[in-house]
C-alpha cells in the first residue's frame, strides 16, 4: 500500500473496521502493535505478555 495522506489518518481504516473489513483491521494493528505492546511492557517488564496484552488489546478494540 503507497503512503499518502489518506494512509497516515486511521479514521478511514477505523470506519472500514467497523464494517468488518478484516484487511482495514489488519492494516490498523501494524500501524499501532509496536507502540500497544511497548506500552503494555513498560507496564509488566515480560515481553512475552506484553505481547499477550496487546493481542488483548485489538481483540478488545
């Protein structure tokens, strides 16, 4: 997918998601699993669940 300012907002991939659209999902995760689970690891100091908890995390989303 080329960068352009429709792939920098996520409101557009957020209202895909939504709908069901499972590649809007996916495209939504690897904008953001690195920061969920930096986040979640600064909080448990485990990588293997801090990775747990962002699974979590966009399963919950």
């Amino acid at each position: 997918m080329a960068v352009s300012a429709v792939n920098l907002n996520d409101a557009s991939p957020w209202q895909m998601t939504c709908r069901d659209d499972r590649e809007a999902f996916e495209e939504l995760v690897q904008r953001h699993q690195s920061v969920v689970s930096a986040v979640a690891y600064n909080g448990c100091g485990d990588l293997t669940q801090s990775e747990d908890i962002a699974q979590e995390t966009f399963w919950a989303a």
